[in-house]
C-alpha cells in the first residue's frame, strides 16, 4: 500500500465503488398503500442511489474522494444524464461507469411513510451483470480502498481480487443473499451485511449466530447492521460485540445502510480502528436518517465530528429537501 | 347536436377529454412489499397515463376521435416528450395540453402482482391546479361529448358548463372523493364513479345505498364500477340494476376503470342506447384486463365487437407488453 500512502499523504483516500447506479423515484405517502390501493404522495424526487453510489456519495461528503464502476442502461440517455449530473455534482468520478446498450437502468419506487421507514420496488434488467469493467490499471490506480456490493459480485470479483493483490482492502456491502460458494468470500477483507441479507444469507434468524455461521467461509471482518437495533461484528476471535445506533429523529432510513458502508470503507482507507470505524460510520447513518432524500441526506465530515463529540444533531449544513 | 350529428356522418365522433396526464411507471413484482420490505420486480415500462388520458387512449383503439386536455408539468422536458409521443402514437392530439412551469408532470408508482391487481402511489404537484384551458370555442370545436376526471374540476367545471349549453353530453369520471358542492353535480349528464370514491363521497358503504343518496344532489345518469364485481347503476325511476363483468383472466387492472369510462363516452356520443354502452364498456374493460401496460392493453373496436359476439378473448390486435 506504499504508493496509497504516499497519496494520502497529500490528498483524501480514493475509493472504487462498484456498484449499480439506480434511479430512486422517491415519494413521500401518509401511509403505505395495502394491496389494490392508491395513496396521494405529499411529496415526490427523483434522485440518483443504488447501494455503492449512495455510499460513494456519502464518502466525497465525509472527505474522501470516489470513483464509481458499473453498468448504467443506455436505454433513456436523458435519465441518465439526470444521474450523472447529479452525481457529479457531489464531485464523484464517474468515468468507470459503463454503458449497456438497450437496457433501462435500474429504477426503484421507493415509499418513505411518517415513521422515516422505506419500503421498496426495484427492476434491474438481467442483461446489466453482463458490464465488462474497464481494466484495473485504470480503475485501481491511485486507490486505497475498494467497496462493492454483493450483487455485483458476476463482474465485479476479480477486480476485487486484483485489488487483494495489490494490498488494497475490500469491503463487500453483503446487500442480498450471497451464495455459499461465492469468490467474495475469499477477496473481501471485510464484509458487513444487512441483518435481512445475511439471516437468508446464512438461513439463521438470529444476527450472531448468522455470523459465527458464514465466519467459517473467509477470514474477512465480518458485521451487520440491523438499522435502529445498531451493529453487531465478530473480533479477531470470534467474539461478538455489539454498538447501539445513535437515537435520533428518523424521518428517512433510505441510503442509511449504504452510508454506513461509505462511511465504514473510509474509515478502513484511513487506518482507522476498527471500533472507531464503526462508530464514525453509526454516526454519519444517524445523520443521514434525520434527513430526506436518500443519500443526498448524508452528513459533512465536520457534522459528524460535532455529532461524535456533542452526540447533538446540528443544523444540516445541505439543506434537506 | 345537429352540427355533431353531422359530423359523425362522416368522422368518428370527437371527444373531449379533460384530465392530467400521468407518468406510470409499472412495476411487475412478485408480491406487493410490506412496510419496509425490498422486492425485486420482474419487468418494468414507463408509460403515458392518467384517468382521461388512458381514457382517450381507450377511444381511439375503439374508433373515436380524443381531444386532451389539462396540464403537464414543464420541469422534465425530456420526460413530457415521452408522454407526448406515446399519446401521438394513439392518434390522440394532445394540442389542448398546457405546460405548467416549474413543476413535475404528476407520477406514479404502479405494482402490478401475480393476480393483476394494482397498487399506486402517486404524486400531482399543487400547482397544477392552477392551469387556464384553453377557450371553449377551441376546445369545443367539433366536439361530440366531454370526458372530465372528477379531480380536475376546479379548472374544467366552466368548460363543462359551456359543453352541456352547447348540448354536448358531460360525463364525469369519479375517481376521488367529491366534495357535496362541487359544481359537476349540476354540469354533468352522466357521473360513473370508482367504488371506492363513490362510497367515500357519500360516507356509506354499500354501492347502491350510496348512488342513491348522491341521486338527491344531480339529475345525471348515476353508475358506479367496482372491478370484477361489475357496474350498477340508477335508472330513469331511481332504481338500481347490475350488470356483472365479463369473467377473463385477469394480468393487469390498471386502467382498467378509464378505458371504461372511455368506452362508455364514445357509446354516449354514438347515441348508443345506455344499457348497450355499459354492455360495450364493460367488454372493453374485461378484454384491457387481459394485457399488461396499463390503458396501451386497451382493445380495438373489432376485438370488443368480437368478444360481445363470441365471448371469447381474442389475439390482441396489438401485442401486450
């Protein structure tokens, strides 16, 4: 990692987030409609997400610097530009993104009710995990860290082992159920799930037990997150331990999980501790979840310090919309 | 009506449809998420719709003329374009729409489950109200009937007015919860609700009950559609009849309801007698039930004429989605 160091000396970590950018239809509803119902929404934005976009989002806001990888649809290339200015207007680098031909990209109706809570519809065209990444000399170069999610795992495992090859650390956003015989558990240096994704991951219903279970697949680091309930993650010994998360006023949990990632994959490309980490993370997804908007409700880095230091939520320094 | 009647002779008859064009963007999903649940959704497409539109849509399959009116947001060009090509490719003119600046085109999240029944979400800026029609000797012009969405009364209730002094027939779709003194109980010629609004109106809970009590506030034509449970209505004496729906296999009830009300409009300008228009109303309803893609599944005229003859479903004319 000499030459990353050398880079960080001088300039913030960057970090290749691979993932799969997607257009969030967000609408905010009294209530979440039941089965053949309509409900007015009081409010509605389109922004761009997807779990390692939002995460890359709220690294560029914590001080880091990412350059995002994955397919986008080439179907509606006005949509597309929507995503990419917004992206680009949190100063991510998006020149690892790839075209798909003739594919939408992938497009979520996401419901945010009063209690902050999202509930979620998300199409992803089959033919986007045929993407063939630019090559690792490009993408790895100047890199101190590598986050992708597990979906991406089709095209995005080797580089994730090149990345291992090279010294860097991976940190896999465990999103969705993972195979038992997936090549991420042999590349990630860390992984940290969702409490949804690793239970049916492991097909265990309790968070400790799910991961004692898939521990015996890599020697990675290896944490959930269940939301309100906090983290939990396993030491060099197999032990578990728990965080709570920070009490705050939620009125928008969409993206929490992923800056949480962001932050968390940060943290590491700082040398953080690992307890530190995960604390600076817990704080920066508080943060978010006081907000609307999804990611773009992510925090500053200087939010977060006056959060970990006063443990009191200030005024957003981007407004929330 | 002389001049219409002359008209009919030689073209289809021409109807004025009074609504807010609505960007449907349909999920296929294999359950309809809970609260704060993921789902993962098989197909998608991005469609024009909206009560009126997708009612005009219905007409010009079946042989009208549609004339749209109403406004759409001016804030996403890109995304009116799509809606206007889709419309043109109807056949529908979409000259009588205004632009509204500065806000978004109302849009909706749309879940479609295994059974075919829809869940909505759906958001329409405020501001839209605040659209001016064009004038009646524009609108009206060559006009054999009017269709209004009962939502858009606070801007179409005049141009009503000034169809029925001209002798057109109004007919008021009521999808949402009128207000007891809104003036389209006094303009319309004919009022078809939704169960759900139709009971929400008149704060009772059984159809018939509730069409008479709104009966007391209008000497329209009263009806209401409840899906497959078919349409009652009221007639000349007060009392009520039932016309179950066509038995078919149902994939997709969106719009379902407007291309009823669509097919009803065109059999009131045809001067079809009222039972026979519910009869074709209902077929065309059934046969849309058929086919994904909201009011683009509508049928054309043969295939309805068809289906009454035979009662057989046919091969659509034009391909499901």
């Amino acid at each position: 990692m000499a030459s990353d160091d050398r880079g960080r000396d001088k300039t913030p970590p960057r970090i290749l987030c691979i993932g799969m950018p997607v257009r969030d239809l967000i609408f905010r509803v009294p209530v979440v409609p039941a089965r053949g119902h309509k409900e007015y929404a009081s409010a509605f934005i389109e922004v761009a997400g997807g779990n390692s976009p939002n995460a890359a989002v709220a690294i560029a806001r914590l001080g880091g610097r990412a350059l995002l990888t994955g397919p986008i649809g080439g179907a509606h290339a006005a949509s597309n530009a929507i995503i990419a200015d917004q992206f680009k207007g949190e100063g991510l680098d998006t020149s690892g993104l790839v075209v798909v031909d003739d594919v939408v990209t992938p497009i979520s109706s996401v419901l945010i009710d009063p209690s902050g809570e999202r509930t979620i519809a998300t199409f992803r065209d089959p033919k986007l995990w045929t993407v063939r990444l630019p090559p690792p000399d490009i993408l790895l170069a100047d890199c101190a860290a590598v986050l992708i999610e597990s979906r991406c795992a089709p095209f995005g495992t080797e580089m994730c082992a090149e990345a291992r090859r090279r010294g860097l650390p991976v940190v896999v956003d465990g999103d969705r159920m993972m195979s038992l015989r997936e090549g991420l558990w042999q590349v990630a240096s860390h992984i940290v799930f969702s409490s949804e994704a690793l239970r049916a991951t492991a097909g265990v219903d309790d968070d400790v037990a799910a991961l004692r279970k898939v521990a015996t697949l890599t020697s990675a680091f290896l944490g959930v997150t269940s939301g309100a309930r906090g983290v939990d993650w396993l030491d060099g010994h197999g032990e578990p331990h728990h965080m709570p998360a920070f009490p705050v006023h939620t009125v928008d949990t969409l993206g929490a999980g992923d800056v949480f990632h962001g932050a968390f994959t940060l943290a590491v490309a700082e040398s953080q501790p690992l307890e530190q980490g995960l604390r600076f993370a817990s704080a920066a997804a508080a943060l978010k979840c006081t907000r609307f908007g999804g990611a773009f409700g992510s925090p500053q880095r200087s939010e977060v310090a006056d959060f970990l230091t006063s443990g009191v939520v200030g005024t957003p320094a981007c407004p929330s919309r």
